[in-house]
C-alpha cells in the first residue's frame, strides 16, 4: 500500500514537470453553491490566504474573536503552499469580541464578511475551481494528449497525497507521509490523545485503503464498467444504489454519460452493501488489510462510500512554451493532483502534507 504502486488508469505518464515552484501556481477557489442568507448567528469570511494552513487560521480566527475553537468551522482543508479562496464559519449567537475587518493573520485578507442561518459544515460546499500552473514540462504534447482524454474519460478519484503528508525526496522518489505513518502507530496499538491529529489519521488510513481498492479495480480491469453488485454513486449526491441484473445495461450506458459511478468503502463499522460478484471481491481486498480494517471498526467511524472515478469540469489549458496553466472544477472532496496524477509525473517544489 504505497504511493508508487496505485495504478494510473491510463498507464504511467511519459512527460514531467514542475508544479509550485510559486505560490502563485497553485490557486483554489471554494463555491459553496449557494449565497449566504445574510442574516443569522453564524458570521461567514470569505478569506483568502497563503502560506497558513486551515486549521492555523481556524485557531488564530479563534483566539482574535475569543471565540471557542470548536465554534470556528471551515467547509474543508486547502494546501498551505497555495493561493486559497475559502469559507470559515463564526458561530457567535451573542455578536464576537472584534470585527471581521481587523482581523489581522499573516498571509491572510478577509475579502467580505455576511451573515448566515446555518453552521458551516466539513463538506458544506458544492466544490473547488483550480488553475494550475505546471513549469518546466518536458513532453508538453503528451501532456496536452493526457489532458484531451481525461476531459472524456475522468480520472480515478483517489484521494492526494496531502491527505497523507507525503514528502518528495530530491530524487523524484517518494516517501510515506507523517500523518499516515502515524496512522500506522495507531494500527500498532498507540494511543493518539490529541483529538485534531487522531482524527487525521484515522482519515489518512480509510483514504489510503480507499486507494488501495480502487487501484486494485484498475489492476483487476475493473474500473471503467459496472459490474453487478456495484453500488453505483450518483454525481453530485451521496446516494446510491446496487447494480442488478435488470439495471445493469442501464447502470453502464450511465456510466459512459458521467451520471454515475461505482463505488468503492471508505471502511469503517457496518455491512458493506455492495453484492454479487463485487461484494466478494471487495471482501478478498479488505481480506488482505483486515488489522487496518478493525482498526477503523474500533475507531467508531461508519462505513461510507466514494465514487471510483471523478471528471474534472470545465477543464481547459493554456500553453506558453514549456508552461501549461490548466483550469478546472471538481466536487467537494475531490483532489486536483488526482487529475493531474493521470496527465504527467509532477515534481512538486513543497511537501504535500500541509492541508
């Protein structure tokens, strides 16, 4: 279960190039998909930030409204080593101690405030916009050609590397992260205290064995048909429904339409739903890593379900000699180094571990 070894779905790039040599490069816009109400107890801040983490930013956001930290929210973590446009929550039902305009964080503008009826929530939005600055590309045409079939055929939704803490060595290798060699030492029986990092673990190893299934599908010649059993996600819901003999041909002609997709366990407590021949399936993957399995049993955390592939939306490029700035939208949760993982072989300038 390494970085290395999950499959490209269209094989191992050729070209290679250079992402966040700048900040600059890397920029990612939240779209709630819905405005604010303008009235309500919650104060939202549309920030904009760089070099700061979310989860520093919650805490300074925090300690300058005196607000408790558990009353700071954010709809989801973004890169440090990035130009970020995102949502944070202030739940002051009694009014905060200073105004959102002074405000003042290293790194970070508060563009606009308003107001809202409703706590914003981990996942609360309808997904990200990224423009990507890619340097120093070697193959730039092979890199355009992986772009032109990922616009058509999608990419497998694995989760990145910042879910990990990845580190790129300086010869292009890379190590496991620190956040799920953490998660490691928490399979082997120690005991993470802090509530923040065990959570991060916990989220590292159900993405990692993710990963791991949907990269055995592409191994297996799975991952680009619906096969019966498959629990078949619907785009743009968290709904779905299993593959039967009656819906199969529907469920494929879908599939090609990118209405839906199958799933694969985000493993946690409780019956995996999916049936036939891709319930036993899975059953032999999640077979081979059942200690990481019962941890998460243990852990209390409830099996859920993720689609196996993602289309990027809108997806553009510009070309400027060995440069390419590729645009494109993806749902909430999803990952932009995921599509390019499919397109060319990055050499990123920063670790990947700071969401």
């Amino acid at each position: 279960m390494t970085f290395s070894e999950w499959q490209h779905n269209l094989g191992r790039p050729v070209a290679s190039g250079l992402l966040k040599q700048y900040i600059e490069d890397f920029v990612v816009t939240e779209d709630l998909g819905y405005a604010p109400s303008g009235d309500g107890e919650h104060v939202f801040l549309w920030v904009e930030k760089q070099g700061q983490n979310t989860a520093f930013v919650a805490e300074q956001l925090a300690k300058q409204t005196g607000l408790p930290l558990r009353n700071v929210t954010y709809a989801g973590r973004k890169d440090k080593f990035a130009l970020t446009r995102q949502w944070f929550g202030l739940h002051a039902p009694k009014g905060i101690a200073m105004s959102p305009e002074t405000l003042r964080i290293e790194g970070v503008t508060v563009l606009s405030h308003t107001r809202h009826h409703k706590k914003l929530r981990v996942g609360g939005l309808k997904g990200n916009h990224f423009s990507l600055t890619l340097r120093g590309i070697d193959d730039i045409d092979a890199t355009i050609a992986r772009l032109e079939t990922v616009k058509h055929q999608g990419v497998p939704n694995y989760f990145g590397d910042q879910r990990f803490g990845v580190r790129r060595n300086d010869d292009g290798t890379v190590s496991m992260g620190g956040t799920l060699t953490l998660a490691m030492r928490m399979v082997e029986g120690e005991v993470i205290r802090n509530r923040n990092k065990r959570n991060m673990a916990i989220s590292a190893l159900r993405s990692a064995l993710f990963n791991t299934l949907v990269s055995e599908r592409i191994q297996a010649g799975m991952f680009d048909q619906v096969y019966l059993g498959d629990a078949c996600s619907l785009q743009g819901s968290n709904s779905f429904f299993i593959a039967t003999e009656d819906t199969l041909s529907d469920s494929n002609s879908r599939y090609i339409a990118k209405d839906l997709s199958p799933s694969a366990p985000l493993v946690g407590e409780g019956e995996n739903p999916t049936k036939e021949m891709v319930g036993e399936w899975e059953s032999s993957i999640i077979e081979r890593y059942q200690r990481l399995a019962d941890s998460l049993k243990a852990a209390g955390v409830k099996t859920l379900r993720r689609a196996i592939k993602v289309w990027p939306e809108n997806l553009t490029w510009q070309r400027d000699n060995d440069t390419l700035i590729v645009g494109f939208g993806l749902p909430s949760g999803c990952f932009a180094t995921s599509v390019l993982r499919e397109c060319i072989n990055l050499n990123e300038t920063q670790e990947s571990g700071n969401e």
